[in-house]
C-alpha cells in the first residue's frame, strides 16, 4: 500500500511537471496571447545605451543595472553603441574613459539568458562604428550565432515560429555593409522608423519621425531625456516619464497619430516608473491570459464631442464598459487636472476651470480596460 502510495505520488507531481511545461512552453515572450502574433505586431520594452550601467562601473550611465539583470526583469531589446578600442569591438558611450567593455561581454549575458529561456525573443539594435564583419566575429565566437534570424524578403513571422524554429535573435544595425552571406544583419532604417532622441525636456517629445523609412514595418519611439550640457541620462526625467498616465497616454498618441505600434518603446533607467505595464498594455496583454488586456479594440471608440471645445462637451461610452467607470483627464505633463466616477455612459463636462490647451481623457472600467483620446479646450 505505502509503494502504491507513493507510486501515485510521483505520477501526480510528473503530471504537474509535464502539464505546467506545456504551459511555459506555450508562452512568448511572458504571454500566450503573443504567440500568434508577427514580430512586427510586438511592443518590446527597449534600452538605450543598455550597457552603459551604473552597476558595471560606467561613469554617467543610462541605466541602472547591468543587461542580465534587464533580462531578468523584462527588457527584450537593448540599443548597444560599438566601436574599435585597441582592435577589439568593444561597447562604450562616446568616450571609453566612461567605460567600456567588449561587445562579447554583452552576448555572451544575452546568450546565457536566451539558453535558459527558449521562449524568449531578445532584439539587438546597432549604433555602429564599426563593420558587419567585425560584429560578425563577434556573433560567432560568442556563441550566439545560432539563434540569429534572417528575414529575407518574407514578411515577419510570428513569435512562435521564430521560437518554434529556435531563430529568436533580431539584430538591426544603423550601417548597410552586411555581405550576401550575413542576412541576419538587417540594416535598421531600411525595416524601420524612429521619434527623435535629442529631446532635452518634456516639450520637445513628438511623434514626428526622425531617421528611418516611414513605410518600415518597426517604430522606435524613444521615450527619455538627456542633459541639456552633457548628454546624459536623467534619473529624475526618467521617474517622471517613465510613470504612469504620462508614458501610456505619449505611447498611445504617437500609435494614433503615426498608426503604427511602438515596437521599440525604449527607455532610460528601466527599472523606474511602469515601463513594463506600458509594455504589456500595447500589447494587450493580460497577467492571467483572461481577457485580451488593457487596449482593446475599443479603446479610442467613446464619443467626446465638440472636439476642440468652448465650454461644455459630450461624452458617450460604449456599452461595452462596466461601471462604475473612472474618469479623468491629464494636462500634457500627465497631471490629473480632473477626475470623476461615471455610473451611466453620458455625460457632460464643463471645462470652467480647465485652461485653454491640449489634453487627454482617460478612462478605466472595473476590468480595467483604457480608452484614450485627445482632447482640445479654445
């Protein structure tokens, strides 16, 4: 009776295992939801200057911690600055008197993650000083090299098949110099687009484009700040910015004005702020995989009218949300200047003590599901 006992005990906890296997391996990225969905059809939390940490010594750093502690926590793409430095290809941010170290250092962390992980796709942005082939050496004696994807000339594929093919490394590079034999070393502003990166304040984010083709199938939006006399990264920007409603309503306008999804939402100090919560609503992804998340297809589909306004406007939700729902609307620098709980789906408001200017009206359900949209006051 005791062998029959235990005989069962280890044929549950391997069915535990194998059941709760299946379930990791279903799993892209974090989500199931994201498995069918294309390369191009995926927000991944990005890094800028990704190696240039305060935890690997760099002077003036961009970020925090190091890239495995990135990886750990979430980032899936990280924008890496390489140059020759005593004929080694070799990451450092302007100046190797910063810091600096071998651009092996850094695959060899992302291949150590990527073995561990075999549902993960990790992305590698180039800022290049150096040539496809060097960078190429590199690859090869990393290790790494396997797990290099080639698109060629078909569209991107989804997350599961990259995963399922075990192709899940993406390199994008600023250079066109990749021989007939490195296909896999895709030149960046021919598959993408960015926002512009020189941004000194808050007022100077747009959603214009800077380098790129407008027509690529990628959008970086660069989301930080750096200083106004050295260029750095600004840890107290990076808390403003990188918060809550202030970086999903800039994450959301820039989808709506451009109609592309941010691919590359990247970010200073990654760790500050709720870059990964932004991250997972683009994507319309849900912790517990029950309902499709916090962007719907519904989410600028409220009516809001007149719009630009004089004094009162209108507003009509759809029957679709749960009340009680929360309102509120953000000036630009993503304070709440207005809030209120709504228990039916009309309403009127008067902008009396509202300033004349742009803003955006948020609202959330009880399954917090998010509408946004732009809202102009004469």
């Amino acid at each position: 009776m005791k062998h029959t006992f235990l005989f069962v005990k280890q044929l549950f906890f391997l069915c535990f295992l194998i059941f709760y296997s299946g379930m990791a391996l279903a799993q892209c990225n974090g989500y199931y939801s994201l498995c069918d969905k294309k390369y191009d059809e995926v927000s991944y939390l990005t890094t800028h200057n990704a190696f240039n940490a305060a935890e690997q010594a760099y002077t003036l750093p961009n970020q925090t911690f190091g890239l495995t502690q990135q990886l750990n926590d979430g980032v899936r793409a990280f924008m890496l600055d390489v140059y020759y430095f005593e004929n080694v290809v070799t990451v450092y941010h302007s100046s190797q008197l910063l810091g600096y170290e071998p651009l092996l250092s850094n695959l060899l962390e992302i291949k150590e993650f990527m073995d561990a992980n075999p549902n993960e796709i990790v992305s590698i942005i180039f800022e290049s000083y150096v040539t496809a082939n060097g960078i190429d050496s590199v690859m090869v004696e990393s290790g790494i090299a396997p797990y290099l994807f080639e698109k060629g000339s078909e569209d991107w594929p989804s997350l599961q098949s990259m995963i399922d093919n075990n192709k899940r490394l993406v390199v994008l590079s600023d250079e066109d110099d990749a021989s007939a034999t490195q296909g896999w070393y895709h030149y960046m502003w021919e598959h993408a687009v960015e926002t512009h990166f020189s941004n000194k304040r808050t007022s100077d984010f747009s959603c214009d484009y800077n380098r790129g083709n407008p027509d690529g199938d990628l959008f970086i939006l660069n989301h930080f700040i750096t200083d106004d006399l050295i260029g750095i990264g600004e840890i107290d920007s990076a808390s403003i910015i990188n918060s809550n409603p202030y970086f999903l309503i800039r994450a959301l306008e820039c989808q709506q004005v451009t109609g592309k999804l941010p691919n590359f939402v990247t970010v200073d100090f990654h760790e500050l702020g709720d870059c990964f919560d932004v991250v997972k609503m683009l994507n319309g992804a849900d912790d517990n995989e029950v309902t499709p998340g916090l962007l719907n297809s519904n989410y600028v589909s409220f009516k809001l009218w007149p719009n630009p306004a004089n004094n009162m406007i209108n507003l009509e939700i759809p029957s679709n949300f749960s009340f009680p729902i929360s309102l509120a609307i953000f000036d630009l620098n993503g304070q709440s200047i207005y809030e209120q709980s709504l228990q039916s789906n009309q309403l009127k408001i008067d902008r009396s003590e509202i300033k004349g200017g742009q803003y955006f009206i948020r609202l959330m359900d009880t399954e917090q599901q998010i509408a946004v949209e732009k809202l102009i006051f004469h």
